[in-house]
C-alpha cells in the first residue's frame, strides 16, 4: 500500500509542476487576476499534499498495519480532487457555483492531517 501512494504522491507532485507552468505560462494572460490567484491557490494546496501523499507512503514503510494512515492518505486525495480540482474548474469555466464543493475538500485535507496525527502518536512502533 506504501508502493500506491508514493505513486500517487509523486504523480501527483508532477501534476503541480505542469499546472503550475500552465498557470504562469499559458493562463497568465487568459485570466483575469482574481482567476489566476484560484488556480494558484489550487496548485499551492495540491502540492503540499501531494508531498504529504509522499509522506504517507513513507511513513506506512515504518507502520504498515495503521488503517488510519491509509485513511489519511485516501482524504488527501479526496481533498485533492474537491479542493484544488474545484479551484482549477472554476478558474478554466468561470462557474462559480462550484465554490461549494471547495469546503468538502477542506474538510477532507484537514482530517488527512488529523487521521496521519493519531496514526502515529496510536501507533509507537520503533
């Protein structure tokens, strides 16, 4: 499972790398400047959380058997989706009415965080 979400993790991190340049490179001048600040904010949150898949898979190395860290990993890529997918969506379409699915992703990157702090304050192995 360790294998998955450095996978994901680093796949992941390649994504922010390209929509980062698209944003800087190819939005820059189709965006208006509020637009542009989602679709970096988007990128920015996509990025630590993809280090933090990264983190996940290696920490899973070390606590193979800690369910709650694999549900953390899975909230991270939820929160992914729902959080910075949302913000790229309505930076690209304009459809604002889409901001209410942000907070759910908000929500699932902050219990990621939550669920990977009791994994290994639960589990003491090493």
């Amino acid at each position: 499972m360790s294998r998955i979400f450095l996978a994901l993790g680093t796949f992941n991190a390649f994504l922010c790398v390209a929509l980062g340049a698209m944003g800087a490179h190819g939005l820059k001048a189709m965006l208006t400047p509020d637009m542009l600040a989602n679709f970096q904010t988007g990128v920015q949150y996509h990025f630590y959380h993809a280090l933090g898949l990264i983190l996940v898979g290696l920490t899973l190395e070390r606590l193979p058997t800690a369910r709650t860290l694999k549900l953390s990993g899975i909230l991270m890529c939820m929160g992914i989706l729902f959080f910075s997918g949302t913000l790229y969506v309505i930076s690209l379409t304009g459809i604002r009415g889409l901001g209410m699915v942000a907070p759910l992703g908000g929500l699932s990157y902050m219990g990621a965080w939550l669920l990977f702090t009791y994994a290994v304050w639960k589990n003491k192995q090493g």
